[in-house]
C-alpha cells in the first residue's frame, strides 16, 4: 500500500507549543502542525482524531495500545471520504494537484480490489458513514475554520512566516514611503503586479523560513521560462530580497539565502542620425500639407481591415511635425510630451531665447527644464493653431488638446511617428536590431548634444535632461564612438601670446 505523506501546512514555534499546547493540538484539524525551534522543524503535531484516521486509512502503523488484543480491525474504507472532507473543510493543506492524484490513486485501488472489496453501495455508505465521523469529531475537538484566525498558529510573528503576510505588510510600508513622498504611486502598482503575477504564485506553500538558494534557482527558471528580460527577473529578484529582509526582521531568517547572480545587459535605445531626422520632419510636413490617409497595412506585413485608431486620426495634422521637432529640441520624455500644458510652458527671450518647462515630476526629478531655440518656434506655431481650434488656455493640452484621453493622446503619436518613418523611408531598426519608437527622439536630442554641442558640460546636460550622467554613459552615450566626434578629437590648443 502506498503512504500518503503528511503535509504540515501549519506551523507554530517551540516557545508557542509549550505554552498551550492543547490550543496546537485543538486547530490542528486534518492537518500535522510543525513545530519550530530556530526556524526549523524538530517535530511535528497531529490531533488523536486525525492519527485515528491515518491508521484506520492504513497510512501510518497502528500504535500499540489503540486497539485492544482481539478485537477485530475496523475495515478501512476503500475511498478517503473522510480525509477528503477534512482537507476541504479547512482548505490548510491543499495543494494544486493533489485532488487530481487523489482520484488515480483512489481508481487504482478500485481496480487492484476489484472483486475483493466492498461493492459500489457499500462503499458510498462507508463513505459517508467517514464524513459524519469526522464532522462528529470535529464538533467535540471545538475546531472550526474560523478558529484558525485567532489560534496560537495566527498569532504573534508566527503569523508572518507566510509571503502572502509579509506581501501584504511590504504593501503597506511601500505605501507609507508614498505619503511621504519618497516613492510615487506608480512604483507601488508595478511592485502589486509583480507580487501578483510570478512572487505569489510561486511562493504561496513556501514558508520564508525554508527558502533555500535552490528554490530561488528554481524561481529564476520561472521567470526565464516566461520570456522576461535579464532586466526584469533582476527587478523580480529585488522584491523577493525586500520580503526576506521582513522576514530576517520577524527572526524566521538569520541571513537573506543566496541570490541566483543576474547579468543585466543594458539595452540603450535607437536615435536619428541627422539625415534620417530632417527626412522625418520633411516628410511629416508634407503629409500634413497634402492631407493623405495612413495605408491600411502594418509595418508592411499584411492588410488590415480596421485601425485601431479613430477615423479623423487617419490623416496627419501638423502636430507631428511639431512634437518631433519639440523632442529634439527640449530633451523631454514621451510621457512629459503627454502631459505637458501651457502652464508648464514660459518663453523666455533675453540673452538667450528658450522655453522654461515646470513639469511635474518624474523619475524624482523636479528642476526645471530649458530648451533649444528652435523650441520656441514650433510652441509658439502649437499654440497659435490651438487658439484657432478654440484651445490654448493655461490647462489645454499643447499638443492633440482636444484629446482628453493621454494615454490615446501618446498610442497615436507613436501610431503617426512609425507611418512617417515609412513614407520618409527611415528603417524601423537601427543597425543594431532596436526598435525606432517616439522614445528614440530623447536620445536623438541628447545625443545631437553630445555631438554637435561645443564644450557641452556633461552634468549639465544630465541635469536638463532630467536624468544623470551615469545614465546618459550607460545608455544614451554608449552608442557614441570616436569617429563621431573625430575633429575634437584632433583639435589643438592654441598657445597664449
């Protein structure tokens, strides 16, 4: 007969044991409660009515003294109705797949007993003859489901030897860092995603004391299996180190267990050389000029019978040109393009004509932002337009204002920005296989700096640009070779007279 081994889905600290123990034993229900001393099991507890089943089940050896000499053995019932009906009451030790394993076994040994065992009657009644037994005995123990939540096993750091408890109190400390404004509430809706999509999951019947490095290799599998980035299954990783330092804090952890090492590969974005940036411009002005319709074909690869895009945005206003020309031309994000308003905006002329643009924050950046000069012409242009259009006060949108949905706003931006590239005969990629998007405009502008900038400061730019110098090296410089700037390179400093 094959022994069904016991899961211990409970657990409870040596200290807790001690000092009430019939409450251990009370909730233990259908389950072995593990007994912990320094996070780990030294023994394991199970109620008399449960060890009674297991016997009778013929999963453990009957200990001496339970049954008197010669009295007959109680015939075991060829289904486990009434560990079934335990399980599913308290739904503590139930594992995804065990109903399923649970059915084959139980149809294996119908068929190894057939003709020898009870018949199909018989059976039911001795079924259902287990579940009034246990329901009986549960009634006497006092054990209820609900008890669970106010038992020694809840109670106490113990409760939090579980990642769905620690997820829950990472939540709300990430939230409190969010009122005090260290963290944006963007950053607290990824974590929840990330803990939801693969972190639970996974982690759900694994209590932090006894993560091990070779389950996290494991998690890392998961990961990789589902086709994320170097990049993300590092970020992954970040989470999983924050709930076992809540653990280390609730002393179910001495140390955080070895992390798999991730590599993250920095993938840099795509730019405009400066030919394929004035073919773009030309040819978003001339298809705004000559009023053409978007052909109805993506990227080249077949028909489509409908764009998911509305019908008046099928033809190209002269926001295109306008937005790829701002981008250039002020270093901003695609995001920051979305939600800029005139608010935002002041022309400054003096010694140098520019824009200054109070954006909100982003990425933990608040400084002002300054432009390019030609800026200035293509916001002045927006915004003459709008004022046509019935738009141009302080809260409107200075570009697509008439969109009060920005995230549509920004899709048909990036919709018109890859039609433009087409017709301007610009590739989709760039020689190293990355994807042209409206995002490659910032690094066009950053890089146009670098290149075409005299004496540009490094820290400046990165201060403008709302990012840092280790970033624009990591990022957006790393495509920069010494042939681009080759004349600076030969350059020689004139002696003083």
């Amino acid at each position: 007969m094959t022994v069904r081994p016991l899961l211990a889905s409970l657990c409870a600290s040596l200290d807790d044991f001690l000092a009430q123990p019939l409450n251990t034993v009370a909730v233990s229900g259908a389950s072995a409660v593990a007994i912990l001393d320094a996070n780990q099991p030294v023994f394991y507890v199970v109620s008399p009515a449960f060890w009674q089943q297991m016997t009778d089940l013929g999963q453990v050896a009957p200990v001496k003294g339970l049954r008197k000499p010669g009295q007959p053995r109680r015939p075991a019932p060829a289904a486990r109705s009434d560990l079934a009906f335990e399980a599913q009451g308290d739904g503590l030790d139930e594992e995804p797949g065990d109903e399923d394993e649970d059915d084959n076994d139980d149809n294996d040994e119908n068929e190894d007993n057939s003709g020898h065992g009870v018949d199909e009657p018989r059976r039911a009644e001795h079924a259902r003859q287990g579940a009034a037994t246990t329901a009986s005995k549960t009634r006497k123990t006092g054990y209820r489901s609900a008890d669970v939540a106010g038992s020694v096993l809840t109670q106490g750091t113990m409760r939090f030897n579980r990642f769905d408890a620690l997820a829950d109190q990472l939540m709300d400390l990430e939230n409190q860092r969010v009122k005090r404004g260290e963290l944006s509430a963007a950053s607290v809706g990824i974590l929840k995603n990330r803990l939801d999509a693969h972190v639970l999951p996974y982690f759900k019947y694994i209590p932090p004391s006894q993560v091990t490095p070779m389950m996290m290799d494991a998690f890392v599998q998961r990961l990789t299996d589902s086709h994320l980035s170097s990049t993300t299954v590092s970020q992954y990783l970040v989470v999983v180190r924050k709930l076992l330092k809540l653990a280390i804090r609730h002393g179910f952890l001495r140390e955080i267990p070895e992390l798999p090492s991730i590599k993250v590969a920095n993938r840099p974005r795509s730019m405009l050389s400066l030919r394929e940036y004035a073919a773009v411009v030309r040819t978003a002005h001339r298809l705004s000029r000559k009023g053409d319709k978007a052909p109805e074909v993506k990227a080249s690869t077949g028909y489509r019978e409908r764009f998911w895009v509305q019908p008046r945005h099928l033809t190209l206003p002269p926001d295109m040109a306008w937005a790829i020309r701002f981008m250039v031309n002020s270093f901003v994000r695609p995001g920051d393009l979305r939600q800029l308003k005139h608010k935002h905006v002041q022309v400054v002329r003096g010694s140098s004509v520019y824009l200054r643009m109070t954006l909100p924050q982003t990425k933990k950046h608040d400084a002002p932002m300054v432009t390019l000069r030609p800026a200035v012409q293509v916001y002045e242009s927006a915004l003459a337009q709008a004022r046509l259009d019935g738009f141009g006060q302080p809260d409107d949108y200075v570009f697509l204002p008439a969109e009060n949905d920005r995230n549509y706003a920004l899709a048909v931006l990036g919709f018109w920005f890859k039609w433009v590239m087409r017709e301007a005969g610009v590739p989709s990629e760039d020689v190293m296989g990355r994807l042209r998007t409206l995002y490659c405009l910032r690094h066009t502008s950053i890089m146009f700096r670098l290149l075409y900038g005299q004496g540009i400061d490094m820290l400046t730019l990165a201060r403008n640009a709302r990012t840092s110098v280790q970033m624009i090296e990591r990022f957006y410089a790393s495509a920069l070779d010494g042939e681009m700037n080759v004349a600076m390179l030969q350059s020689r400093r004139t002696s003083k007279s």
